[in-house]
C-alpha cells in the first residue's frame, strides 16, 4: 500500500503541467487586470468548448484570456450557454457556464493551451474519500500585471484532496447526484517551489477550474476531469464544491449540440 500511495502521489505531480495547459485565466477590467475565475478547454466530437461557471459568465463580454505566457489578450468568441439562478447565484444548486467557442477563438488558443478529449470526461463518477483528487486553478490574489514585461501572469493553486461525507452535503444544500464537495486543508497546501507545505490562499477566482480523479486501479489514464469547481463554502471554508460534469455534457446533449453518453444520474428534458 505505501508503494501505490507514492506511485498515485507522483503520477498527480507529474500530471499538474498537463492539466495547466488544458485551464486558464479569464480576467477583466484591462486597467487593474481583476481576475474573474478560470475555465477548462474540452473538445467533444468537433466541438471545442471553454467550461467555467455561470458566475464567471455572468460578466462575459468584459473577459479575457491571456495567450503566450500572458504577452498577449484574446477576446473570446462564441455561443454562451449558461443557466440562470431561480433565486440567486448564492442559493442556485446548479452553476453551468459553456462557452461554444468559435473557429476563431479555436485556432488562437491552439498556440497555447490543449483541449482535453471527451474520453477524459468521466460522468457517473462514484466520489472516493482517499486523496485521489486535484483542484487546480487561478486565485485572485496571486494574479497581477508585470509592468516591466508589459505582461498578466497568474500562479496556479493546486491541492491534492479528497471528497468527503454524504451528510455534509445536507448541511450546505447540495445533492450528492449534481455536486461533488471536497476538503480544502488550507494549513497544508503543497508549494513545489519551496517543496513544503504552507497555508494556503484566499480561493476567490478559482471559480470554473477542474475538479480532476486519478484512478488508482488505472494510473496510465491519467487525470479524469469530474467536475467544475463554483463555490469555496461561506459556511465552512475547508470546503469546496464542484458541480458534476454531468451536468455539462446532458445540457450540451439535450440541445443536440454533442453526441455523448447519457448520464445514469438525472436527466433534462
């Protein structure tokens, strides 16, 4: 067992530069460069999508995405599909942005970042409490604007985590067949350029990034992407929750817009 805990260990390590090409920042205001949350490029069949949150997108038409080590800005381009909340994003269950982007966009973001393939998408995904998980992301506060490079650059937060109990979904009103909720040990996060462990940051901004699973019984897979992450919980901030992937791939495939595996978990008609 300490073999396959290191050997799981070293595969999410060595996995993180992966994972980096397939997420980036989405940033607004062009004066102070406000970081606004962070997205996932997927491809499904010949579709090419950015995945975030609805809240990211709720501010669209104000973002951009850095290319080339962050030299240059792209306004994207596209079809936005996102739901909206009943009440509130606050109290909302469900946090879908997709943006269906453009050839345009497509062929831009190429130079930079990969789309990661529909065979790494893993719906029905039964959540496991062993430190199988990667959240990977871009916090606000390690954002900022180099003026002597004239360029925006972004530090990525990772943590290696877990999924935790089924009664703490009840206790900030989710539902184990939508959402995924994870442990964040903020006194314990990894920081490969020290090789140690220090506290970890505010997590404002990371909305939209991956929730990523390394199965242990398949390590030559790699990383499967199981949810996006739209919420650190006010109620208590050692968690954080993602909604399934599920749930993007039945919006996309009720419109008719991929052709894909139907969830076992709902439906949407």
């Amino acid at each position: 067992m300490p073999d396959l805990i290191k050997e799981i260990a070293e595969k999410q390590i060595s996995t993180l530069h992966q994972i980096r090409l397939y997420t980036c920042t989405l940033f607004k205001d062009l004066s102070s460069y406000k970081q606004n949350g962070t997205g996932v490029f997927v491809k499904i069949g010949s579709k090419h999508f950015l995945f975030s949150a609805a809240h990211v997108f709720d501010d669209f038409d104000e973002l951009f995405i850095p290319l080339k080590e962050g030299k240059t800005l792209l306004k994207p381009g596209g079809s936005v599909i996102k739901n909206f909340p009943k009440e509130n994003r606050e109290t909302d269950d469900l946090d879908v942005g997709i943006l269906v982007l453009d050839p345009e966009s497509i062929a831009a973001l190429k130079e930079s970042y990969s789309f990661l393939e529909s065979s790494h998408l893993e719906i029905n995904h039964v959540q496991s409490n062993l430190l199988l998980y990667t959240v990977f992301g871009y916090p606000t506060t390690w954002s900022k604007k180099s003026t002597t490079k004239n360029s925006f650059h972004s530090v990525p937060f990772f943590n290696f985590t877990k999924c935790v109990g089924g009664a703490e979904y009840y206790k900030v009103n989710r539902h184990e067949y939508l959402s995924l909720i994870v442990d964040y040990d903020r006194k314990n996060t990894p920081n490969l350029k020290s090789r140690t462990f220090s506290y970890g940051p505010d997590l404002f901004g990371i909305s939209g990034c991956g929730l990523w699973y390394l199965n242990p019984h398949d390590l030559q897979r790699g990383p499967a992407l199981v949810g996006i992450m739209n919420e650190w919980s006010k109620t208590n901030r050692s968690r954080l929750i993602a909604t399934r992937i599920d749930a993007y791939t039945e919006i996309l495939r009720s419109q008719g817009i991929i052709d894909f595996q139907e969830t076992n978990l709902f439906g949407y008609k």
